[in-house]
C-alpha cells in the first residue's frame, strides 16, 4: 500500500483549483442508469470511488467513454442486468444508490449490503423504507437487497435518529422519477450534493419541486432524456484544505470553492481567528497568529458537516485553549483520534465528543489512515507538525481526494508519495 511521507512545519501559500465533488458525482453517476441516451458529464473527479462506481454502470449495462476534454460520456446499452455485486459495492457505501434506478428503471434489482469507510453502524433501512412506500418488495438474502415490483407515488418520511438521509434520500428520489403519480418526501436531506443531483433529473426531464428544502415533491414522469451536466465544487475538499493552511500558519486561495455551500465551515475558522474573503471565483483564507479554541459540533446540512470533523479536529489541537467537537451524525467517528495522539495531539473522547486540549506544535510521526476523512485528518496534522510525518494505508484519502499531493506541492508543502514495494 502506498504512503506519503510530509515534511511538515511549512506554512502553504498560494492556489489550488477545487476538484468537482465526489459526494455529488457518485448519485449522479447512478442516476444515468434511469436515462435514455447519452450523458456528458463535465468536473468528475478521477478518484478511486468514482473508478469503482463506473466499473459497476459498466457491469450493470452502461457504456462508459472518457473523452479527451476530460468529460465522461454514459449511456445505457443493455437493461439486462440487474445485479451490483459484492465484489464491487463492499468497497463504497455510494453503490448501493443503483437500487433506485434498477428498480424504477428495470423493475428489480439486487443489490449488496453496502461498505466503505468503518465509521459505525450505518443502516440502509431509511432507504428500504422509502422502496417500500413506492411499491417495492424488498427481501434481503444472503446479505443481498432484492426488490421488485411496480413503483406508484406516495408520501415518505425519511429522517431518523441521526437526522436527514442523504443516499437514502437520493435513492427514494431517484426511484420516485419514474414512479407512477406523485410523491412527496418529507424530512429529505437538502445538502447541496442532493440539490445538485434533483437538478440534473430535471435537466433530464424528471418534475422535481421543493429542491433543496426538507420537503421535496417528484411527479413521476414515463422517461428521461439525456443531457450535460457539470459538478459543484467539492466542500469537503476544500474546507480539508482550509483546514490545512490554517493549522499550518498560511495564506491561500481556493479556486472554484462556493462559499455558499461552506457557511458553517467559514464561520468556524472564523470563530478560530481565521480571515476568511470570499471573491466571486472562490474564497481566501489566512491565518496571522495562534489559533483559538471552538466548540463544534457536527449537523445535517446547513450544520458543520461530518466529513470534516476529523480534518478540523486535527486543527483544533493545535488551538490555544481547549475545543470540545461533539459528532452527532456518526458518533463512532473518532477513529482518527489515536492516530493524532501518536502526534503529540491532547484529545480525550467521551461519549460522541472530543475534548481537545490545544498543544502548542505537533511532531511528525508513523500513522495510518482509518477512512477517508481520518486520513485526511493526518494529512492537516503532519502539515502542520515539526519533522517527517508518514501516513500509511493512503489508498483511504485517494477514496476521496483527487491528486492530493499535486495540490499540496502546489501550496508549498514538501510532500512525495512511495509506492508500495519501494
């Protein structure tokens, strides 16, 4: 397995280009099994979960060209299969959203018990629930989903103990396109990578009202055309990133970033004592000074988001006081904590919180990624870290984070991944 190897205590200065978003590119992708003809997708990330999902529209019947100017081309040639294997969604949890499309498109569909990143339970029941309300006849066998059935609008309420549902959302949306009648969702998550995919089905023909809000209204529709589509920017990108330069003392400018999608994210480097500009191409942020304590805590959409949770507990701990950053969305999330404690990071958890004592510098150290935000947790902290810092089991943040190292140098930091063997 790869690694990178950080020297760390270098302030990153400069630009970095935001990639497009990889938690809205995923649904989408699974979103082109429901289309008739060709889609020419614009600012899909090459990351490895995108690899993995093109290689499921593959086994699931698509044609999957990339072009030249970097666009992505789908269309759908065989309805025939039915079945997303093991094989392939035990790698990433997005995979389960092709039952909706299979189901709508094709009236049934098979699809495994999902995987991913180890962040604790995390059932699909929001989403079997939601199948069911429209019709479907769900058995789980073998550690298989299998649903079939005629699907006819009705009213659904998705959130759950942990609030709103953003793939069981998508998948009940997707599904609802070419349901029969009217279908109205209640509690629906609203980020803006569910925002942004209601907005490609309607560029694609589906009737979708209430976008982005928690109650979204879907009139079945008897097909769906093909079209083009460009990605948002990547938040999580970004905000790990901004998270980076400030935990290493710096100034740079995220182009491509939406402020409007990160309020949470730029109010809390705010709060820390961070400059935060937003410009019409993007935002700047500069950090001039120590950091200060926060106490954070983790929220659906428009809240702090959970995917950076791990990212800005690294940077807290290197906060002039003490943070508290409780998780409310997975509160098992902490996995990265250890990691960051081998570091010399003061973090003890209690409960669904991290209570983080500030140190004044981290040192570079051997760590290991646990998943996709956790890696990139350590990523910020050897950044930020005097000496050589080493992260292992790299492959989690390419998961989630397209030329890392690229972006990094970009900014300054003196970064170099070893391949596996060397």
């Amino acid at each position: 397995m790869d690694t990178i190897v950080i020297e760390g205590g270098i302030p990153l200065k400069g630009k970095v280009r935001i990639s497009g978003a990889k938690n809205a590119a995923l649904p989408i992708l699974a979103a082109t099994l429901l289309v008739d003809g060709e889609v020419r997708l614009e600012g899909v990330p090459d990351l490895r979960d995108i690899r993995t999902m093109l290689g499921l529209l593959q086994e699931l019947g698509s044609a999957v060209e990339k072009n030249a100017d970097g666009t992505i081309s789908l269309t759908v040639a065989d309805q025939r299969a039915v079945e997303a294997p093991y094989r392939i969604v035990k790698e990433m949890r997005a995979s389960f959203c092709v039952l909706g499309p299979l189901l709508a498109r094709r009236g049934r569909g098979m699809v495994s018990m999902p995987g991913g990143c180890n962040l604790g339970v995390r059932p699909v029941d929001l989403h079997l629930k939601g199948l069911r309300a429209l019709g479907a006849k769900i058995t789980i066998k073998g550690g298989d989903v299998h649903a079939e059935g005629a699907l006819k609008g009705d009213e659904i309420f998705l959130s759950g103990a942990f609030g709103s549902t953003v793939l069981g959302t998508a998948n009940v949306m997707m599904a609802a396109t070419l349901a029969e009648g009217r279908t109205i969702i209640e509690g629906a998550a609203c980020e803006p990578e569910v925002s942004d995919l209601a907005r490609f089905l309607v560029a694609c023909g589906a009737k979708i009202e209430g976008i982005g809000s928690h109650r979204v209204v879907i009139d079945g529709v008897e097909r769906l055309r093909g079209t083009s589509w460009r990605m948002i920017p990547d938040r999580m990108e970004a905000g790990t990133f901004m998270a980076a330069v400030a935990a290493s003392g710096g100034d740079a400018f995220f182009e491509g970033a939406d402020p409007s999608h990160m309020g949470a994210v730029l109010e809390a480097l705010k709060a820390c004592g961070v400059a935060v500009e937003r410009q019409k191409t993007g935002v700047r942020i500069c950090r001039d000074g120590r950091l200060g304590p926060l106490d954070l805590t983790t929220l659906p959409y428009p809240g702090f988001p959970t995917d950076l949770q791990a990212p800005f507990t690294a940077l807290l701990s290197l906060a002039d006081g003490m943070s508290v950053v409780t998780e409310k969305i997975y509160p098992e999330r902490f996995m990265h904590v250890p990691e960051l404690a081998r570091m010399g990071a003061d973090i003890r958890t209690q409960g669904p919180s991290a209570i983080i004592h500030g140190v004044k510098s981290l040192d570079g150290a051997q760590v290991m990624a646990s998943d996709i935000r956790g890696g990139a947790a350590l990523l910020v902290a050897g950044l930020a870290a005097t000496g050589t810092t080493t992260v292992h089991r790299i492959y989690h943040v390419d998961r989630g984070y397209e030329r890392v190292e690229e972006k990094l140098r970009a900014l300054g930091a003196r970064t170099r991944r070893i391949p596996e063997g060397e």
